[in-house]
C-alpha cells in the first residue's frame, strides 16, 4: 500500500514518541482548541506551556497538595480548586470528545485521500495511540476503547498505521494482521469500512451495497425520505451517496467475487443485522444501477453537493461531527481541487478534531468542556464562565437551515462550539438553567437578556413531540419501522431520532427555572409543555424502576435526571411510585463499598449489567443525585457512597479516570474525561446538607445550604461538561 514516507517506530509505546514539552493547546475566544507542536528553543521560550496543557498530556502539574477533608463539602471545595487549574483563559473548560476506534482511520484515510498531510510529530503520536489502544490480548481493536476486537476496528486502523508510515514487519502490525485473518478479513468489515476501503482502492466498490443519492429526489412528504432520517445518519449517507457514484470500479481482485462480499459481516462486528427488507431493497436498487438515467443520476449528484456545501457553511466547515466531516472533505476537494479555497477551509478545521493525550494523538467528536461550585474565592471563575456561556449562544438560525432541512437554533446553544451550531435540546436547557442561576450571584451582570432566554425558550418548546418527550437536534421525524433500512450493522438506532429521559429532564428543569423568574412569558404553553413531558418520563420508566440511559452509561445516568425533572413536579419517594421504584433500583445494585457500577453494556442490551471491575465514582455520583431528588430517606446508602467518592479524591482534590462514561447508538462507548470532576464536585456539595438535614443537623449559614445548591452548583452539557 502507498502511504506517507515511512517513518522509524519505537517497539513499546508506553513512553511518547515526541517531545511532550514541546506541545501546546490553542484555546480561541470561540471555543475552538487546536493542539500545535513547537519544533525549535525559540518557539518554546516565547510560548511556554501552562497548567492546562501539562494535565491534558499527563505531564506534571505542580498542583498543590490539599488538606485532606473531613466531610463531603470540603471534599467538594478540594475538587473544584483543583478544577479551577483546568479553566482556560475564555472561561470553557477544555476536553476531548474521544473511544471511537473509527473516528482517527476516517481522519487518516480521508486527509489522505484528499491529499493533505501531517507533520511528523502528529503522524508519530497518532501512531503510538493507536498501539496504544490495541487489545493487550490479540492486538486487534475494536469499535470504542474497551470493546473487544472486530474487523471494524481492526482493519480500518491497521490500514492508518500503513499510511502514517509503519512497516508491515513492526511487530504491531505483525500481530494485529494475523488477528484480522482469523476474525475474518476485511472482506467481513461492516459498510461503514467498505467504504473507507473502497475510497482507497483496496476494497472493490462492488462489494458495497447501493447508496443512490436518487433517494434526495424522491418526494419530501415520504416518511422514509432522508430528510427525516436522525441528522447524523443524514449527514454521513449525503456524501457517500456523493463519493458513491463518483468513484467507479476501476480494480478488481479476481479471486474475490465482490457482489457476494456486500452483506458479508464479521460475527464479532454484528450488533444490527440487516432486515429482510433492507436486504430486498438492495437487491432491486442493484438492479436499478444497471440501468440508471444518467440526467436523474446527475440532478440527484448536484442535490447531493448542494447539501454538502450548504452543511460546511452552516457549520464553518466543522460539520456536525468527524465521519460527516472526512467525507465533506473528499467530496470538496473531489470536486473543486487542491487549490481552491475550499481545501483550505476544511484543512483549517481539520486541526479541531485532533487531540494530545498522554496515549498519543487521537480524533476527538468534538470540542467539549466543565462543571460550576461556588464559594467566594471562585468568583472570576464563575464570572469567566457565564462569559463564555454567554457569548456560546446562538443568535440566529443557520444559512441553510431550511434548505439544507435543519430545525430552528436562535436562541439555542450548541452541541460543540457556536460556529458548529447544532443546537441540541439537553444543551440547550442545561445552559439556560447556568445562564439564570449564574446570573442571580451578587458578583455577575446580567450577560444574557430577558428576550435571549425566551428564543432559548422558543426553540426548546419548538422541539417537543407529539407524545412530550425531546429528542437530540431536532423533532423525530421518521417512524420507528425505518430502523428496518439500517445499513450500518454496528449501530443501533440510527434511522430516525428518539425521545429520551435525559433530554426530556434537562428540558422540563430549564422551563420549569424559567417560569418561576419569568411567570409572564408564554406560562400556559411552558405548563402544558412540562406536563405533557412528564407524563412522557412517567410512560418511560423501565420495568426495573429505572430510566435507560442513551448519551451516559446508563440506568444511573438517566435515572438522575427523571428523578430531577419528577422532583421540580413535587414527586418524591414517598408519595410517587415511578420515584419509589427508581431509588429502590439504585439501592438494590449499590455494591458493598457503597458505589455503583454499570458496565456499557446495559446500553447494548437495555438491561443493568454489572461493571465487571470496582465501583465507578462517576456513576456513583448520578446515583447518589438520584437519591438525593428523589428524597431517598435512608441516611446510611448515602454515607457511603459519599465515603467512597472521597476516599477515591486524590490529594490535589482531582479524581483519576476509570473507566468509560458515554454511549450513543446503544452500542458505541464514549469518553467524557470532564465528568470525574464536574459531577463530583456537584454531587458532594449538595449531599453535605442532605445529610445534615437526614441527621436532624443544623445547616450553618456559613456552609452551602440545599436549596443554595441548586442556584450555585450547575450541570452543563455538551459544550459545557461534554456531550452526553
């Protein structure tokens, strides 16, 4: 395989291949955050490395040692003044968005593909986090960094080693091919990585399953049109339906019968198994290649571009997240060349989705960021915060935003950065509620107006659905039966979007803020609208008593935010039985050293699957905040958990990284390194006074009471504490 110039890789790539003294992170006013290598002494002396780069490459911090504490509230003033450290200059605090095992070969093989390099340096840290990242056993990958090794992830990123420069008799190569062979080959990789395979030319494009962009021509008022498909599915079958017809067969490997290859999946990848339908379909659509009209062909390939330019200007070439990003990137430059201004833009971009971490270079979704205590010395944070917060909120609707089939955003905040725009429900609430709560602090002005949080409002309401759940970027628009057209195989959930607790929660509690400041605007719909969405959280309920989790792992995570949303509708453990049953599912899975822990597979299987290794303090968090709304009366359940999120705080007042907290698409594991500290510091301060309050204690004025708690200590989301 043709690849960059090869390049010498040490054995073992537990110490950095690259001098990490020499890394800086860029953080813009706009929230964008760029990772550059510094190559000579000058460059270094004039601009030398901070807290916040030195903790995000794992290098020493010089962070103080704190006093240990002695109960749950100094524990969470420890927590946050070591996460003031971690605040960058514009107030955001920074972070990746990575554990996709398929998100780095898409940046490879698309920049590859499109002619556009990497310096050595970033070549050599991409490399050493994917040796990295390989299962210790087999030295395969597989879909996310805990998942156990399929051809997916296997080939695509042995393939990335290749191009980077590693040589077929490296021992990583060595090993991780052989692992590819006996799970199947690359002619078993699901679609997602045919594709990829095929845009290099080493995967013959008539082992592909139909992509026809004619499907943009067809009516807009069919269900199954794909402007109702979920927005990141659309967003990624728009180009390769592009990419699709534009590279035609022109190699073919005789000793492989391609077309057989189409359907052909590992076991090991298989979490969606195409339908019967879906399997027909292809069938008829093969055979409508054969005979295509040419002047439709090209009207549905213009439609296609016409969508892809109109999603790179919507979102200032980042696109809604990094697969749609690599293939808008083959298809511009496919199209309008090398030259043009078009590269350069996508390029620029580019470098946001790379990041350094003390593994290496990795992909990151996008760019993320924190989590809010306050107590007087905490004041310029706070006031660096709302800042950002406010200067993150979307004034206007997109461009494109009704040709291109996008939901209304004014007044919304975004998924990543405010030039991305992609207003998602949870974001948007969990930022109103900071926004208010931030804004009645003695020390900040008044930063967002009262008109700027009623657009906030309307476009929250806009996103409500018949049966009053919320779902991510905009309404659910497809019927559920289009799950049965899944072409991904990995994925679940993918063809249309959902209602979920967590974003229903996080919309009811933003409303429910809003009205009590603001009784005057739009109350009557915000009452019906909050109603009909708790009758929704209350429809939801699992069986087991809990809420599934789709953005966190899992019944913990979304159990945390239904037991918010029902307490602001007064229901509490005893007198609501969806309450009651919640707290009793917690307390029946809390484990011995007071913690909990769910593994990322109750997301796979919607049901609760023990963590096979220790307690998780993150998720012991979202369960004790459960607890706590939920009224939960038993003091001894929350004494030890918070024991244990103590005793786990090391001495600077950080937590360590465990294992991984996010899902999406039921079968993807996400990391949100942000979370340890954020929902921590949240969950001890307020379980300090419910547990004076449970011991018949007095809560001193001088302590955080409860009910300042929930006006200083927020959750923010997406932009603010990472996508989940």
């Amino acid at each position: 395989m043709h690849c960059y110039s090869s390049i010498d890789v040490p054995l073992s790539p537990k110490e950095p291949f690259t001098d990490y003294s020499r890394w800086r992170l860029l953080v813009n006013d706009d929230g964008r955050q760029t990772w550059h290598y510094l190559e000579t002494d000058e460059e270094c002396a004039a601009w030398s490395q901070n807290t916040v780069d030195m903790f995000w490459l794992g290098l020493p911090t010089n962070i103080p040692t704190l006093p240990r504490p002695k109960n749950a509230l100094q524990a969470a003033q420890n927590g946050y003044t070591f996460y003031k450290n971690l605040q960058s200059h514009d107030g955001h605090w920074a972070g990746h968005f990575g554990g996709p095992m398929f998100l780095l070969p898409g940046l490879v093989i698309g920049s590859y593909i499109s002619g556009m390099g990497f310096k050595n340096a970033e070549r050599l840290e991409m490399i050493r986090w994917i040796m990295n990242r390989a299962n210790t056993e087999d030295g395969g990958w597989g879909i996310h960094v805990e998942g156990h090794s399929t051809v997916f992830g296997t080939a695509l990123n042995y393939v990335t080693l290749r191009i980077l420069g590693m040589s077929p008799n490296h021992p990583c190569c060595v090993k991780s091919r052989a692992t590819l062979h006996k799970i199947g080959g690359a002619c078993g990789i699901p679609s997602w990585g045919k594709f990829w395979l095929s845009l290099l030319n080493v995967y013959d494009w008539e082992g592909n399953n139909p992509i026809p962009p004619e499907a943009l021509l067809l009516p807009e008022s069919l269900s199954f049109h794909p402007s109702k498909w979920w927005i990141q599915t659309r967003n990624v079958y728009v180009p390769m339906s592009y990419l699709y017809e534009l590279y035609p067969p022109n190699q073919s490997y005789y000793s492989i019968h391609w077309p057989s290859q189409r359907n052909n999946i590992s076991p090991v990848d298989l979490y969606a198994p195409h339908s019967l339908f879906f399997d027909a379909i292809n069938k008829l659509l093969s055979t409508y290649e054969l005979c295509a009209v040419t002047p439709i062909c090209r009207a549905a390939l213009d439609k296609a571009y016409r969508l892809i330019v109109m999603e790179d200007e919507n979102t200032s070439y980042q696109t809604i997240a990094p697969v749609s990003k690599m293939f808008n990137l083959v298809a511009r430059v496919w199209t309008e060349g090398l030259d043009s201004e078009v590269y350069r833009l996508h390029e620029e971009k580019r470098a946001d989705f790379m990041w350094v971490g003390p593994e290496g270079m990795l992909m990151s979704g996008t760019m993320t960021g924190p989590g809010l205590c306050d107590l007087e010395e905490n004041q310029a944070s706070l006031v660096k915060a709302l800042e950002w917060i406010e200067g993150a909120q979307m004034l206007e609707n997109p461009k494109w935003w009704k040709e291109d089939y996008r939901h209304q955003t004014k007044g919304g905040w975004s998924f990543s950065t405010k030039e991305q725009g992609y207003v998602v429900s949870d974001c948007t609430g969990e930022a109103v509620k900071a926004v208010m709560l931030l804004q009645e602090l003695d020390f900040t002005r008044k930063l967002v107006s009262e008109e700027r949080l009623c657009w906030a409002v309307d476009t929250m309401i806009s996103l409500q659905n018949p049966n009053g759940g919320f779902a991510s970027f905009e309404l659910v628009r497809a019927p559920h039966w289009l799950e049965k057209l899944n072409p991904a195989e990995v994925f679940g959930e993918i063809m249309t979007d959902y209602c979920y607790p967590e974003c229903t929660a996080s919309v009811i509690t933003a409303l429910s803020a809003f009205r009590k400041q603001y009784p005057s605007y739009r109350s009557k719909d915000i009452e019906t609208t909050t109603n009909c969405a708790i009758t929704y959280l209350h429809s939801s309920q699992h069986l087991n008593g809990g809420w599934i989790g789709s953005w966190g792992i899992c019944f913990t995570y979304a159990t945390m935010f239904a037991c918010e949303a029902l307490a602001l509708a007064g229901e509490n453990y005893d007198n609501s039985a969806y309450v009651k049953r919640a707290c009793k599912l917690l307390i029946g899975k809390q484990r011995e050293d007071g913690g909990w822990g769910e593994s990322y597979k109750s997301c796979e299987v919607s049901e609760w699957v023990e963590h096979p290794d220790s307690s998780q303090v993150v998720q012991t968090c979202w369960a004790m905040m459960a607890l706590m709304y939920g009224g939960y009366p038993d003091v001894k359940p929350i004494e030890s958990a918070v024991k244990l999120v103590i005793e786990r705080q090391l001495d600077d007042g950080s937590w360590p990284q465990e294992a991984i907290e996010g899902i999406f698409n039921k079968n993807c594991a996400i990391a949100y390194p942000n979370f340890k500290f954020a929902f921590p510091i949240w969950m001890l301060g307020k379980a300090h006074p419910y547990l004076q309050k449970l011991k018949g204690e007095t809560v001193h004025s001088t302590e955080i009471a409860e009910e300042t708690l929930d006006r200083v200590l927020t959750r923010r989301r997406g932009t603010f504490v990472g996508r989940s």
